[in-house]
C-alpha cells in the first residue's frame, strides 16, 4: 500500500503543533511562511533559495518544544504565554520589568517570586542565551534528520541572531547571519505584531529595529511587500493554510514517501518528547511496545507501520499543554486536570489536517479512552475503541508504568503487568495485554 502525501501538508499541519508550543495563535507559522516567502520573492531570490526558505519557514519552531520545561522551572510562570509575550519584548528596562511582573510566579508565593524575579535580573543574559541555544540546536538536528538541506538546518540555528551583533546565541553579525534566518525573523516579529495590533504596529517595529535587529535590505523588500493590501488581506484570512501550500516552490510539490513520512514522524516524536523530562523518549518507547503487539497479533506489515506512526504522533496534543501542568509534582487541581484531558482533542485536531492521516488521528484522539466508558475525551465504550486504539493505548499505559513519573519512580515490569491485569476488560483489551506480555516474554523482558 503506498502512500505519498505532500511534504507541504505534512509540515502545515505539524507547524500547527510548534505554534501551540510556542503559545502563538494557530497558524503563526504558516503566516509568517506567507510573510518569509514574499520578501524573498522581492529579494530576488532564486527558486531553489525560496524552497530552502519556505521550509525554514514552516519549521522556524522545531527546537522550541526543548526549553519549555526549564522557561516554566526557572521562571515559575506558564511557559505558552511567556514565549508568545517574550516575542513582543524589545528589551527596555521598564519593558522587562512589567513582562517579569506579569509573568512569574502567578501560582506561587510573593517572597518566592520576588527571588525568582532578583535571578531573573541577575542571571537573565545567561539564561536567555541558553534557552536560546537548546532551541537552536534541537530544532537545526531535527530538521537534519528530517532530511532538509544544511541550509534549512542554519537557518534554524541563526533564527535569534541580529543583524547588529547583539542576538543569541553566538552573537552572529551582518552576513555572517543565514539569509533565510534574517528573513524569518522579521517575518515572526511582523506577524506577533500584526496579530497583536494590525499592520501600522507592524510596519513601525520593523522601521525601528532595521539595522539592530534585522537586515535593512530584508527591511527594504518587506516594505515594498506591505504596500499591497492583499498582502495583508491574506493574513487574515483562514483558508492562508491552503494558499501556502499552494506556493510550495520548486518545479513541482515535493512529495513524501512513506519512507520518509516515517522518519519524520519519528523526528517530530522527539519534539513531543524534548517538552518535558519526564516524557523523554515516552512515545518511542510506546511506539516500539505498539509493534511488539501487532506482531504478535499477526498484523501485516503496512499496517504495522501505520500503525507505529500512530504511537509515535499520539500525544502530539501535549505540545500545547503548560509545563507547569505536565511536569506538576503534585495532584492537579480540576482546570488543570482539563488542561492536561486536552492533550487527547488536540492530537487528534493537528493530524486530521493530513488528509492521509485521518485514520491515523482517531486512534490518536482515542488513546486515553477506557473499554468501560470511563476514559477520555468522549467516553467511548467497547467495540467503538477500534483494536488499532486498544493495542495503542495499553502500549502508552505500560510505557507510563514503567518509566520514571514526576510523582513516583520506574516501576518493574512483572508489576506494570499485573496492573495492567487487573484492568483487563474495563480499562484494557485483555487480548492487547496477553499479546504485549507473550512479546515480552519472548524478549525475555517479562521477568525484570
Ligand atoms: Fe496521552
Ligand atoms: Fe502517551
């Protein structure tokens, strides 16, 4: 059964998950694809540059999920609205004293959020840089093993570089900055602005910081772009997704095989998992449990790499859920608990934008559902939960059981087993469970 689906849909609707983890309205990067590819087109660029350009576009984000984790440790504060409002900062005092103010700590203590505010003040260069740094490296190897030029992969790296030097996180100059990151760049700050306060907001920001943060002669080119009204009117508009696609350069769309489909999938399994410590490599690992079932239930082989594409996106969701809620040691309070139920709705919403992953979304948006009705999001009960859905959601409880959790430690396998056991019938398909355990006896890993 071959599948080839396009590259540009597949990484729309993946960009979609990067906006949720960046705390940007959806759409952001398709917009500023929009925005990036029209100045490089008034640039003169040439048809190879606009595509190495309007993939850096799309996946500008692949690193972001990495420093989640730490922005909503170090600064107390829920890291999707941090980011979206660090983006607007320009780094006046005032500015960053009112964005620390309304930033941190809104659930903890004043004295404990006055400390974390000095640390702030004393350490934040360093700390910035950082986080910077993680960002830019995870999203440039992501972007390697997800086959894109080395072009692609700098112009991710460069992405906080200024045109002034003063950037993150090397502190890059002038040409010594990626073409296509001084483009994207300026092409994130015009749509955070123009989302927040129209195009005039925009064409102001861009005007006073050409020359310190950005490339004048990009500056120049979006100018000329912005006299266009239909420029504009297309950022407004909700069907854009379908005009970027539409302008994939090249002779023709770029196509992905099913080769390359499952790598990436694997790659943007490791973006799920950079969000938070304790997920690291959860949805791997579940994949693999998931393969180790079908096997065993004879499933053939196109099916069984569906299926593993499955496991590997399924809390896909998770990245437009707070770290503050993800990595919480403690119970979560009812709107937490919400926040965190979501994560199964929003998997299933990002991968229904892939026309040829829409039965691949259903078992995504039903993993947390339970035989007896008592699961999540719509308390689906036995034979609505497809087998495909029970095989990956018994893989996703044994790979919770026996990994490291914020509120207690691995447990061994025989345990986990017998937990899931005791579920068998109301929580879990006995039939998935029989299988994992056969699997794991045969890979002599029943016993630990
Ligand atoms: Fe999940
Ligand atoms: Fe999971």
């Amino acid at each position: 059964m071959g599948n080839v689906v396009r590259l540009a849909e597949v990484l729309g609707a993946l960009s979609r998950a990067l906006d949720l983890t960046e705390g940007q309205p959806p759409g952001h990067c398709v917009r500023c694809c929009w925005i990036g590819v029209n100045i490089g087109r008034a640039m003169g660029l040439s048809e190879q540059q606009l595509g190495d350009l309007y993939y850096s576009l799309l996946l500008k984000d692949l690193g972001c999920s990495s420093n989640a984790a730490r922005i909503c440790d170090l600064y107390l504060a829920d890291d999707l609205s941090f980011k979206n409002d660090f983006k607007l900062l320009d780094g006046s005092l005032p500015q960053v004293l009112r964005f620390v103010l309304s930033h941190t700590g809104v659930n903890t203590h004043l004295a404990q959020r006055f400390r974390s505010i000095i640390a702030i003040l004393q350490n934040g260069g360093q700390i910035a840089r950082e986080l910077v740094e993680t960002r830019c490296h995870r999203g440039a190897e992501i972007a390697r093993q997800m086959h894109f030029s080395a072009a692609v992969a700098l112009a991710i790296e460069d992405l906080d570089e200024h045109w002034d030097g003063g950037g993150k996180p090397v502190g890059k100059a002038g040409e010594d900055i990626s073409l296509f990151a001084r483009i994207a760049l300026l092409a994130q700050v015009v749509d955070v602005f123009h989302a927040a306060s129209g195009r005039h907001a925009a064409l102001r920001e861009v005007g006073n910081r050409s020359g310190s943060w950005f490339d004048p002669v990009a500056v120049a080119a979006f100018q000329a772009v912005a006299e266009e009204d239909r420029f504009w009117d297309m950022l407004s508009r909700s069907d854009i997704e379908e005009t970027v696609l539409d302008m994939e350069p090249g002779q023709k769309a770029a196509l992905a095989d099913d080769d390359y489909l499952d790598d990436i999938a694997q790659a943007f399994a490791r973006v799920i998992d950079a969000k938070s410590p304790f997920t690291s490599g959860h949805s791997e690992r579940v994949a693999v449990f998931t393969d180790l079932i079908a096997e065993e239930m004879s499933f053939d082989f196109s099916r069984r790499r569906w299926l593993k594409r499955a496991a590997l996106l399924h809390d896909i969701g998770k990245l437009g859920v707070s770290n503050c809620v993800l990595d919480k040691a403690g119970k979560l309070d009812d709107g937490e608990w919400a926040a965190m139920r979501r994560h199964a709705e929003l998997s299933q919403a990002i991968l229904s934008r892939i026309t040829s992953f829409a039965d691949l979304s259903k078992v995504a948006g039903a993993h947390h559902e339970r035989l007896d009705g008592k699961g999540y999001p719509n308390g689906l009960s036995g034979e609505e939960i497809d087998l495909e859905t029970r095989i990956v959601s018994t893989a996703d409880v044994f790979d919770a059981l026996t990994a490291d959790r914020p509120y207690r430690g691995a447990m061994p396998v025989s345990q986990a087993l017998a937990i899931l056991w005791e579920g068998a019938g109301t929580s879990h398909d006995p039939a998935c469970i029989r299988a994992l355990e056969r699997a794991l006896r045969k890979s002599e890993l029943a016993a630990a």
